[in-house]
C-alpha cells in the first residue's frame, strides 16, 4: 500500500508541532515522493472515495468521466467511462466533448459526483451532477446543471467540490483563473443551488500577476476549515508549474489565510506539494479521510516518463496545525 514506512511515520507523528512547522517544505528537495502505486495510474485530476466494502472507487478527467478502482490503494485498474452514453446537454460547453474534474462523495446513501464540462481556455463552462446508488461505471444518473459561466462572467464554472458543514449545510466550491475561487450554498434535497441563498462567495484571487489559481478542495480540521487548491500552470507536461497550496479560515465562507496570513484573495496560500526531482506540476488535488489518517490524492507529470501524467497519493500530517505531506 502506498503508505510511508512505519518507522519514518511513527518518527513524524512523534515530533512536537515547533517541529512539524519546520518540516514544512522550503526548498523542492524537502518534498516527500509519492506513495507507491502500481498498475493504470495514468491520470488527471483523481477524486477518491472508499466505499463500505473497503473499495476505492477514483474518477478523474477525461472522456465520460475516467473510472479506476484498487482494492489495496497501491495497484490500480481501470475501469468503464461512468457514463456509457454522454449527456446531450454537455455540447452546449464543450465541442469534444468530455467532462472535467470530477468530485465523488457519499451522502445520504447516495453517491453524487459533481463535474465540469468546458472548452480549454473558456469560461463557456458548466458544472453537472450526476447521482448513483453503487458509485459504479453505468449506474450513474445524470442530473443536469448545477451552475454555469459563460464569456461575459468574471469567473469559471468548473473543478466542483462539495463540503457538508457540521450544521448540515451543503457548499459548492469551484473556479480556475479569472477572478479565482467561488462558492454557492447548495440544496441538499436537490444538489443543487439554494433558491433562498443565492450568494456567490468570493474565497482565493490572484489580483495581480497571473489568474492561476483553481480546483478548490475544502476539510474542516481541528476546527479550522482548510481551503487548498492549484496554483500556476497544469497539462504542459513537464513544463507544468502546477502546485499545492492552502489556507484556512475559521469560517467556511472565509477569509482564508495562510500561514503568514496573507488573504488568500490576495495571492496567499500556504505550500504543500510543488515540483520536486521526477515529480512536476502536482495538482488537480483531492483529500480522502482513510483509515490511516488524512490522503491528498493528484495528478503530477513524470520526469523520468516523458511527462507523463501519473497517479500521487500521500498522507498528510496535521499536528503542526498546517497538512505536511510525507
């Protein structure tokens, strides 16, 4: 499985929190590697989930929505496209077309997987839902549009992530480039957006120099609320500057901050996976809570393979009160 070994583990569990924070990287070389992974680990964007029976169903970018699945979280096999037959409505955004990004959760003995369909370069964009009872290739129900950008917005509707709040409520958040990452209050009944609280929050921007920032990921922790996403340049292979940044904030509709506190909304963000040796442009990043702790799950382009883009999975570390990958 694609775990660090016990003995460095135990060592960085052991370590007070003054010493976690110093092993939060500053320099490339101080990055872990990704956790072994074996088999069909070609892949862009992976959202992860394990299922009752200890199953870990990934989707990720591309085609009907890319499926694989592992029974160990090291070797990896792929699977059918969840959709055998595409969404009509999915040409409206996208010539191809293909469906980006997507984000797989279990809720209220459901599965729901939240995506983007959109040309590259566009905010002529959509973001869709689709539901299922199994979380299996074939078994998913398309819902239609949960939200929608077009030219003249001033954001991107794709990279859907789902938060459920401790109070019950539901979050959307999504966004790449323009004005940066957004949220919307979503209607658990539906999964979709909430007619009586139609406010579209404001949560990481990059107001000055490039727009780079996208595929928002949010977990509350030790009563913070964590926002990480991608910053920079992804699918340039291995001239891909993709990396992992977060902030937090002691409300799910922010501020977030980083840990110089820094606003997120003003080019903020906390390092946590950047290009390292063979290992470039990690992103497109998800988390799954296993039961071994906290895994930040992405895409990254493989030095030593032409930049292929390949399969990353790490645990995190929060006793610093900041995730530390290892």
């Amino acid at each position: 499985m694609s775990r660090t070994p016990l003995r460095r583990r135990t060592a960085l569990l052991a370590l007070p929190a003054a010493a976690l924070l110093a092993l939060i990287p500053g320099t490339a070389s101080a990055y872990p590697g990704p956790g072994r992974v074996t088999g069909d680990i070609i892949t862009h964007d992976p959202s992860m989930i394990r299922t009752s029976s200890g199953q870990y169903l990934l989707y990720a970018t591309g085609g009907g929505i890319a499926h694989k699945t592992s029974g160990d979280r090291t070797a990896f096999r792929n699977g059918a496209d969840a959709f055998s037959s595409r969404p009509s409505w999915w040409r409206t955004y996208s010539s191809v077309p293909e469906a980006w990004a997507p984000d797989i959760s279990y809720q209220g003995g459901k599965y729901l997987m939240y995506y983007s369909v959109s040309k590259f370069g566009s905010n002529t964009s959509a973001i869709g839902l689709a539901t299922s009872t199994t979380g299996q290739p074939g078994s998913w129900t398309d819902q239609g549009t949960v939200y929608t950008s077009n030219s003249a917005s001033d954001f991107n509707a794709i990279d859907p992530n789902l938060f459920v709040n401790d109070d019950g409520t539901w979050w959307l958040s999504f966004g790449s480039w323009w004005t940066g990452i957004k949220m919307i209050r979503i209607n658990p009944a539906t999964g979709k957006q909430l007619a009586s609280h139609t406010t579209r929050y404001s949560l990481a921007s990059r107001p000055t120099g490039t727009k780079a920032v996208e595929a928002p990921f949010i977990v509350k922790r030790g009563g913070y609320y964590y926002l990480f996403a991608s910053y920079d340049t992804c699918c340039a292979g291995t001239g891909s500057t993709y990396k992992v940044k977060v902030g937090r904030a002691t409300s799910v509709t922010g501020p977030y901050r980083d840990r110089n506190g820094v606003d997120l909304m003003n080019n903020g963000g906390t390092p946590v996976l950047e290009s390292h040796g063979s290992v470039i442009g990690p992103g497109g990043q998800s988390i799954l809570k296993d039961a071994d702790g906290d895994l930040i799950v992405y895409h990254y382009y493989d030095g030593n393979d032409n930049g292929t883009p390949k399969l990353g999975i790490n645990l995190l570390n929060w006793s610093s009160g900041w995730p530390v990958a290892y």
